[in-house]
C-alpha cells in the first residue's frame, strides 16, 4: 500500500511493515518491521515506530518522537512481544517517547483519542491513558499508570508507577505525584496536595453548575480532618450525583491512597 502514501525517499520502512492510505512519511523517519499504521498519519523528519507499534487514524508524529522504545525495567525481557496501541488524532510532538509494555507476552501500553503530548512527554511501559488528555513540555509518568479522561499534566510533573490519576484532574506544574490523584480537583505541589476543584477545566468540558456545586459539597466532606474514610464514602454515597458517584467510585478503588489538602 506504499504507493499510496506520500514517502521521503530517505526514509527507512521496512518491508513488513503495514501502512494503510494516505500518510505522509518525512525525511529520515524510521518505520520498523512489526507496525500497522492506519490512514492518514503524518510523521515529520526523524519520527521513530518501533516494533510493537499499532496506530490507528489522523495521528502526528513531531520531529523525533519515538513510540515504542523498549521499556526501561532492567527486568524485561527484550524478546518479550509487547506492544504500543494509539488510537485516533493524537498528537505527539518533539522528542515525545512511549515505551511498550514490560510484563508479560502481549502486554499494552495504551493510548486512547484525541490527546495531546508536549515536546519531551514521556509516557512510561504499561501506561492507560484515555482520551482528551494534555501532558505539558517536559512531564513523565512512570510505568503501570492509568490517567483518565480529560486530565491535564502540567509542565515539568513527575508521576510515580502504579499511581492513578483521575478524568479531569489538573496537575499543577513540576508536582510530585506519589498517591492517586482525585478527579475533578486540582492536584499541585511538592510534595502535592488538592487544592480546590478544576472549575475551569471542568466548565470547558461542558460540566454543569449543579455538578461543581455537588463537588463542593464533596470536597467539605472529603477533606474534613474529622472524618475518617469510612464516614467520607458513606456521606459520598448519600449525595445522588452521577459526577459524586464517579469521586466514589475512584476513591474506593484507590490502592495507593490519594493527595489530600495541604492541611491534612
């Protein structure tokens, strides 16, 4: 299907490669045996797939990202079959790098749609990020780490493996990130610490008046240093509130514990 891409002749593609319609491959690129590329991508000059890659539809590769770099885990074993799943119009820009998963045969590292990294991103092995997500220059997350939906990582912030952060949380920039991070909160600091509710983040996405004032009511509840977690779950649940069920639900599932308020 080469023929019907648009290929610098300096790149190097090899011939197992899959490429699908309608992508444009810069000058210098490089495109490893075991990819499928889907239609209508663009790599700029240097971009990097590696073995492992499965990309879908209306992605951009800046100048020098590599996507599925082996994963940095002296543990892994470099013949292991593991991959890099993108989804659809992403955009990754210079020097951006996402490692493949690490533990086991057929493990992924994942990528939804719609999400936007920043020159020196990094998203480490064993990674699950959703859609609409924004990593800002220079931020890292390290391997096993899931972030949902609409989050936005702030420049410059370090997130430690295993940890969670949650749909349209806002990491301020350069944060330590060590505990799951609340959705819907804004998350700052060194070491960091919720520091009110993602108002304009949230307003953005389309959330209503009535959901910010449920979260208000929540966030009282949650960092009360009078309530222990059990009390904090069973007034959460008292409120009815699709967006409160949601706080729940991530808190419950939370192994890590999560970043309360500077006074906690």
């Amino acid at each position: 299907m080469k023929n019907m891409n648009n290929i610098h002749p300096t790149a190097i593609i090899h011939p197992k490669a899959e490429l699908g319609s309608a992508n444009t491959i810069g000058a210098h690129c490089v495109i490893e045996a075991d990819v499928v590329l889907g239609d209508n991508n663009q790599l700029y000059s240097g971009a990097v797939l590696k073995d492992g890659c499965r990309i879908g539809d209306n992605n951009i590769f800046y100048e020098y990202a590599v996507m599925a770099g082996l994963p940095q885990d002296v543990s892994f074993d470099k013949q292991a079959q593991t991959l890099v799943e993108i989804g659809n119009h992403n955009e990754f820009r210079e020097y951006t790098t996402v490692n493949r998963a690490t533990l086991k045969e057929n493990g992924v590292t994942k990528l939804g749609n719609h999400n936007f990294l920043m020159a020196h991103a990094h998203i480490g092995h064993d990674c699950v990020l959703a859609d609409n997500i924004v990593m800002v220059i220079s931020s890292g997350i390290a391997g096993h780490v899931h972030v949902g939906q609409g989050a936005f990582i702030s420049g410059g912030v370090m997130v430690h493996q295993f940890v969670n952060i949650g749909q349209y949380a806002m990491i301020g920039g350069n944060a330590k990130i060590t505990q799951d991070v609340l959705p819907f909160f804004i998350t700052d600091g060194v070491p960091a610490f919720v520091k009110g509710i993602n108002v304009v983040g949230l307003k953005r996405a389309g959330f209503k008046k009535s959901d910010i004032s449920e979260l208000k009511q929540a966030y009282r509840i949650i960092f009360n240093s009078a309530n222990s977690l059990e009390q904090i779950m069973a007034h959460l649940s008292s409120i009815n509130s699709n967006i409160i069920k949601e706080l729940s639900s991530f808190i419950g599932r939370s192994k890590r514990g999560f970043h309360r308020t500077e006074r906690d």
